[in-house]
C-alpha cells in the first residue's frame, strides 16, 4: 500500500472517530460475554446446587436452560455486532474511503 495512502487515511478525522467507535463499541462486547461467560463458569465452580435444580419431574436442570441461553446471547451479541458494522461502521468506512481517495 502507497504510504501517502496510509498517512492520509490515518489523519482523516472521520477514520479516526470510526477507530475509536469500533474500538469502544469492541470492548463493551468483549466486557459484556467476558461476564456471562465468567458468571456461568463460577456458578459451575461455587454454585453447583443452585444450576442442579430439577424444572419439574423430569431431567432437566436449572444449568441446561442457563448453558443454552449463554449460548443464545452469544449469538444474540454477533447478531448485534454485524447490525451494527453493516449499518454505521460500513457506511463511515465507504466515507473515508471517498475522502481519501479523491
């Protein structure tokens, strides 16, 4: 890549404000699975008698439907994240590009 290039981009303020957007907006996510994750891994070490507990007569425990909305968030989260880069971070990335580029 040209280094004239690189230099412009990286003054352009518009790039700038996405670096620190997609910086912040990355560690509110990272912040957010780093919690649900740690939660359900210390309620397996500290907590087994409360994830044991039967939901009615049958095998199934308060941990199964926990595991899998840990995993259903989780989805939940990339779904979020995509939404969200298409929308804003994809269209500020095409203006840096115009800005740059012309």
């Amino acid at each position: 890549m040209d280094p004239e290039l690189v230099t412009r981009i990286a003054n352009n303020p518009n790039y700038q404000a996405l670096k620190a957007k997609r910086t912040r907006f990355g560690w509110r996510l990272t912040l957010a699975m780093m919690i649900a994750y740690y939660g359900f891994i210390l309620l397996v070490a500290f907590n087994k008698s409360f994830l044991s507990q039967k939901l009615g007569a049958g095998v199934m425990t308060l941990g199964i439907p926990i595991g899998f909305g840990l995993i259903v968030f989780t989805v939940v989260l990339t779904a979020y994240y995509v939404n969200r880069a298409n929308r804003e971070f994809d269209a500020l990335s095409d203006v840096i590009a115009k800005e740059v580029l012309t």
